[in-house]
C-alpha cells in the first residue's frame, strides 16, 4: 500500500538575531538556515496493517503525513502510496485516502454534520444507496445517531471527532492517516474511538497510520511500530520486539509490603513490593518469593510503552550527542 525510500524535507527558515539594528538589516541581507523535517526515511507498509507512527514533538511525523497524503512536496525521495504519487492529488488517489487530524476540522460549524457528510458525499461522487450503507454502519459503530441533527458548534469535543471520523470514511478510504484522533478526549472516549478504528479496520480491510501521544491508542491499536526521531527512522517493528530490545527486564510485584523480601531485591512502593529483574531471572524469583509467603497475591509486568518509547528516544540523543 504504501511505499517510501529516502525521503526527505528541507525548509529554509530565516534566522531572526535579536535587537533592532539587527531586524532592520534582515530587510536588505536575511540569512538563512536549512532545518531538517525529514532525512532520508524508508519504509513498506502493506495493505491492511495498523500502524503506530511515533516521535517526539517536532520529529517529522505531521510532515511525513502530509507528504504521504500529497498536501506537501518532498524535497528528495520516492513515495508510491497505492500505485500513485501524492503530490499528483489525483482524483483516483484522493478517492483511496483520508486524513484526520485531531487538532483540525473538516465540518461546517453553523450547519448539523449531517450537511458535512453529504457535502463528502457529492464531492466524492458516492451515490445515494452506497453513502446509506456507510453513513448507517458508520454511526451505529460510533453511536452518534442523536448527534446528526446538532449544529456543530454545540458538540462537545469528543462528539465532534466522532462526527471527523465519520465525515472522513464516507467515501470508504483504503488508507487511513490518523494525526492524533483522540486528542484531548476523556477516557471513555478515547476508549469509544479506539474501539471504531479497530472495528473499522476488521470489517473493510483499510490500513491505518496512527500518530499518537497517548501510548494507550498505539497499545490498543498498532502492533507494528515505525518510530522517527530528528526526521530519521529509529525503529520499525513489532511493540514486542521493542520491548524485548530497550527494556528487557521485568517488574515482579507482590500486592502487599512484606519486609522479609526485602532480601531478595524487593523495595516498598505505593503499597506493594517490586523487584526489577532480566526476565530469564522471573521464574527463579517467583519460586523464591512463593517460598517465604506462599499465599501472597503477585504478578509480573512489562516496563509500559510510554517508559519504552522514552528510552529509545533518550538513548537516540545520547547517539547523537556522543
């Protein structure tokens, strides 16, 4: 589905030196600096996959959308997205692809979103039998059926992204760019959205790209990571295999504070015992443990993908800083 090698973006920035002498000279002699957005990136995804497209703020992954989605130009490289070149904004592509950005909107504001969907729905030329079906699945999944008839402007937020994502779907995209869709969401909803985009994904078969600050959307949603840092590709693979990498060790946590195992490695915390261990070591300790207090109630954890992602990226700055 989607096909990339050495990508890059460059943007000439202006460099602003402070003090009033210095902006009047900018007038006649402004310098320049070249800042990276993206630097030589290279990927595959197949049709049907869900992907997390993780980095920290300002590592590229709203410019590699955009790029990928055709509203901008690369400055080098090759993107083959469904058998088209995005900057073309073919007919044919547009029809393929949808992007959802949770910090923008597509629906008129005055006007209930039902006038949104069937604005889509002539834009895309989905004939009236076809935009039924979508538009009756797509809100039962999202239950939105009371918010049709609303004006916009009185949604709330989370009513509102139900509203984007089905707005977005009404042509029935093959390729789903998702910057951020639960932003700013309660819980509940969050939870709400994760579950549609997975359904979603079961029922037609679309592939999914996902850029998300909460860790909760990758875990839920993405098994396959690609991660960017300073525009380059630090890691693409599954979550497992991450974690197997960056943090190898387990957390065993016994749901009670017992003194006596302390000695094993054992330290008190929030009510519970924890001890850090490889994970080759977790069968020998839980045999220890069940030794001394056979009765207690314990467990064991992987470090959380929050926790993960913060190492690669802090080891990524030790890398370049070395």
């Amino acid at each position: 589905m989607i096909e990339v090698r050495g990508l890059s973006k460059t943007y000439r920035v202006p460099v602003k030196k402070p003090g009033l002498a210095a902006s009047f000279r900018s007038f006649f002699d402004r310098e320049y600096k070249e800042v990276h957005a993206v630097a030589d990136l290279s990927f595959s995804i197949a049709a049907g996959e869900r992907v997390g497209f993780l980095g920290p703020n300002g590592a590229g992954k709203t410019t590699t959308l955009k790029m990928l989605s055709g509203l901008l130009y690369p400055t080098s490289g090759k993107i083959d997205v469904a058998g088209h070149v995005p900057q073309a904004r073919e007919p044919a592509f547009l029809q393929r692809i949808t992007l959802v950005m949770g910090q923008k909107q597509q629906l008129l504001w005055d006007l209930p979103a039902q006038e949104t969907f069937e604005l889509n729905r002539a834009m895309y030329g989905v004939d009236r039998k076809a935009y039924r079906e979508t538009l009756d699945e797509l809100v039962a999944l999202l239950r939105a059926e009371p918010l049709l008839e609303r004006p916009v402007r009185n949604l709330s937020l989370g009513e509102r992204m139900k509203c984007e994502l089905i707005a977005a779907l009404i042509h029935r995209p093959q390729l789903l760019f998702l910057d951020e869709p639960t932003i700013g969401l309660d819980v509940e909803m969050q939870v709400q959205v994760r579950q549609f985009i997975a359904e979603h994904n079961r029922r037609t078969g679309a592939t999914v790209i996902l850029t998300s600050h909460y860790m909760q959307d990758i875990a839920a949603l993405t098994p396959r990571l690609l991660i960017i840092d300073q525009g380059r590709l630090r890691f693409d693979g599954a979550v497992d295999t991450l974690t197997r990498q960056v943090a190898p060790e387990r957390r065993v946590v016994v749901q009670q504070v017992l003194p006596e195992l302390v000695p094993l490695g054992f330290s008190a915390t929030e009510g519970r015992m924890v001890a850090t261990v490889p994970a080759e070591a977790v069968n020998a300790l839980l045999q220890r443990v069940l030794a001394v207090a056979p009765l207690v109630e314990l467990g064991v954890e992987v470090p959380p993908l929050d926790e993960v992602i913060g190492r690669v990226f802090r080891g990524n700055r030790a890398e370049e800083g070395a």
